[in-house]
C-alpha cells in the first residue's frame, strides 16, 4: 500500500507515520509537509532514512507543487491531517485557517480525481459539532447537526462537507473520522497537556482559562492511529467516524494531576480571561466505529499521560528545538 500523509510532520500525522511504519514491512509512506512552527522534520527523525519513506516540503495551496508529487506517484490512499488547529490563533487570524483547511483539502481531493487515487481519508476533529452544557448527559453522534462556533471548527466543519459533496458529486472514495482532544510525545506546546509539563518542570506560571471548569475527552495518540488504520483499510466509503476514549475531565483537574505526578505546587496554577466563545464541554458517541470495525480505545489514560509526561522529560532537548521559548507563557 502507498500512502500519502498529508500534514505528516505535525503531532498527530507523525504518530501516525511512526506507527504504520514500525507495524507493516509492505508500505510506503510520502509525507507532504508545509514545515510550519508546529511541524518540523525532528517530528520523524526516527523514520526519515527508512527506504519505505519519502518527503516532500511544501503548501497543499501550491497546485503545481503538488501535481508534481501526484504525477510521479501513485497513491492508495491520502490522508489529510494537514490542518492549521490553534483555536485561539483562529481567532484573531482566521484567513489561514479557511485557506488551509477548505482550500487545501479541496486541493488535495481534486489530486485524488486527476490521478486515480483510490481513496481520500480526513482528519476532522469534535469541535465540528459546537460544545454541550456541563450537565447535558449527550453526546454528539456522526449524524448529528454541526454547530462549530470558531473560525477554526467552522473551518474544519466546511471541510468535511466538501469531503462528503466530492462522494456524492464525484464518486470520490472518502472517510472521515472526528477525533477528541489527543495527547502524547511529539505535541507542539501550544496545547495545553505539553504546556502544563513544560511550564512545570521549568517552574512557570500554567494559565487556566476562566475557572478551568471546560470539559474534555482525552485520546491517546497511539489509538488515533490504531483508528486511522482501520478506517482506510475496512471503513465504509461515505462514512464518517467519531473517536474517543469515554475519558472526560474538566482542565483544572487535569491540570492538577499532572501537576501530581511531577510532585509540583498548584500554586503554579494562575487563571487568566476566558478565551472568546470558549466551548464548555465536547463528548461524542463512538460506538460506530466500535460496532463497525471492531474499534475501540484500550489505553488506560492514568498510564498513557506517565509516559506521556516521561516522554517529555526524556525529550526536553526537543521541546528547545521546536520552541525556542517563543511559546511558553512566563
């Protein structure tokens, strides 16, 4: 199997590019990567001398750029992954996010038709469907109405409807998977868990929006990419999968158990202005893909967010690289 990985530079396309490769000896991956602040080659340093990889630097928006790729290649599958994610960023700076995440996947998607690609897979994200009270029991199925309420998740929700229109209008082989939050090595500290270690260990100020009382489920990285894998190898073409682990917990709790295992003051904690239509709680349903593919997330959070945070104190000489202390809050 060939596979384009789109955006495969970042956190959760590296993941995944590391976990196909160490799985299967029969597979080639291209990954296609802008190399911006939350991408970087030391994402893949491990796999960038396999002979079953390849890498491409440049803009899913460069249309001769990438049929320069797709000409000389001959996909399987593309995954997009390719996404530009900081919600706060989205907010004050919102033409890149609709640039990159429309523009660039219909890009991607009008590759797919040109040259036979047999199959286009998204990476969507929850935050397409807007956030739930705290006391609302639900959660959000594949069928239910996108209510996005940030240019950001609009962004991401537009996407996922061209996905659908290119099936219905083209024939186009497409699936599309809406994760929860992720978490595990290689994640730019912009997002709150790498932020809480980091800030930690170098004894900084952790801020805490509002009163830290925003809910949210947590997928480790590792399941992400055991999910993927499933769908673009035994996913419906037209379907869409919601992925989650059932673990839900507000931030300032999660903040503090952190702050737990690394034996450090809460006093760390200091709470800042609530970001702008700041979403109170995600929870979505995933017992599709359970029902249907037989997946489900198995790791146990209290021993995945240990190695998580050893992950990163092991790797502190990354998080100088990727960082350049430009990003921590002081």
């Amino acid at each position: 199997m060939k596979i384009c990985v789109v955006g495969g530079a970042g956190f959760i396309g590296s993941n995944f590019i590391h976990y196909m490769i160490n799985k299967y000896r029969n597979i080639d991956i291209t990954c296609i990567d802008a190399l911006t602040y939350a991408g970087n080659l030391e994402n893949l340093e491990l796999v960038r001398q396999n002979i079953n990889f390849k890498f491409y630097r440049g803009n899913i928006l460069d249309i001769k750029f990438l049929e320069n790729i797709f000409q000389n290649e001959s996909f399987d599958v593309v995954i997009n992954y390719a996404a530009e994610s900081h919600v706060d960023k989205s907010i004050y700076n919102g033409q890149v996010f609709l640039e990159t995440n429309i523009i660039g996947t219909k890009n991607l998607m009008d590759m797919c038709l040109k040259y036979g690609v047999n199959k286009y897979h998204q990476i969507s994200t929850d935050e397409v469907y807007g956030d739930l009270r705290l006391d609302d029991g639900r959660s959000f199925k594949e069928c239910d109405i996108l209510k996005p309420s940030s240019p950001y998740s609009v962004s991401k929700a537009s996407a996922d409807m061209l996905v659908m229109s290119y099936f219905r209008m083209y024939k186009l082989h497409v699936t599309i998977s809406r994760c929860t939050n992720n978490y595990g090595s290689y994640q730019f500290p912009e997002k709150l868990i790498p932020i809480v270690i980091v800030n930690a260990v170098r004894e900084n100020k952790i801020p805490v929006y509002g009163d830290g009382s925003n809910v949210r489920d947590w997928v480790y990285v590792h399941d992400h990419s055991i999910a993927v894998d499933k769908i673009i190898r035994e996913g419906k073409t037209g379907e869409i999968y919601n992925i989650s682990s059932g673990y839900e917990i507000d931030n300032l709790s999660l903040i503090k158990k952190i702050l737990d295992i690394l034996n450090k003051d809460y006093s760390l904690i200091t709470y800042i202005d609530d970001r702008l239509g700041h979403d109170i709680k995600y929870s979505v349903d995933s017992s599709k893909i359970y029902s249907e593919l037989g997946f489900k997330c198995d790791t146990n959070f209290e021993v995945a967010i240990r190695s998580t945070i050893n992950w990163y104190l092991d790797n502190l000489n990354w998080v100088d690289l990727v960082l350049k202390d430009k990003y921590i809050e002081n």
